[in-house]
C-alpha cells in the first residue's frame, strides 16, 4: 500500500494533545449511523489539510493512507458527510 499523505500520521499526538477527542465525545447525530462523530471530524480535518476546496471533492479523494487515517476502509463520501453534519443535535 502506498500513500501520497504519509506525513498526515505526524498530527496525531498534535490531535490528541489538543483535546479535541474529548469535545467529540459530547457530539450525538440526530440520526441512526453507525459512523462516529471522531471518523466525520477527520474526513473535514483531511479536506482542510489538503487543501480540498470544496467537501464534495471528497468523492475524488481515494488515497488508502488517508482513508486509514479516519479509521475506515475509504473516506466518508460527500453526501455522508453532509448527512452527518446537518443532523448533529443543537444542544451538543
């Protein structure tokens, strides 16, 4: 397996440090998914990072390094992820 986006494992103690994991914790969907608000978090991290202008690039990216990363076999497509976020509950 090979990868273009290696250097993208380098920001995990950078993400754990943060706190963020924690934060993540308190998000709930409003619908029944067997996808966790951490694998959405880093399918939006790796379209920030790669400079990914627009979420629905998302369908175009099929890097296995980067799909790893989110903890998935391929990266959350971008009807998924936009699902997942429009249903995220207001008090959380």
């Amino acid at each position: 397996m090979e990868t273009a986006y290696a250097g993208i494992w380098l920001l995990v103690p950078l993400l754990i440090k943060s706190g963020v994991l924690r934060w993540l914790k308190a998000i709930t969907f409003g619908i029944a998914t067997s996808i966790a608000p951490l694998q959405v978090f880093l399918n939006l991290f790796i379209v920030a990072l790669c400079s990914i202008r627009r979420i629905w690039h998302l369908n175009d990216l099929t890097d296995s390094g980067l799909s790893l990363f989110t903890g998935r076999r391929s990266l959350l497509d971008q009807a998924t992820v936009s699902r997942l976020l429009s249903s995220i509950k207001a008090y959380s």
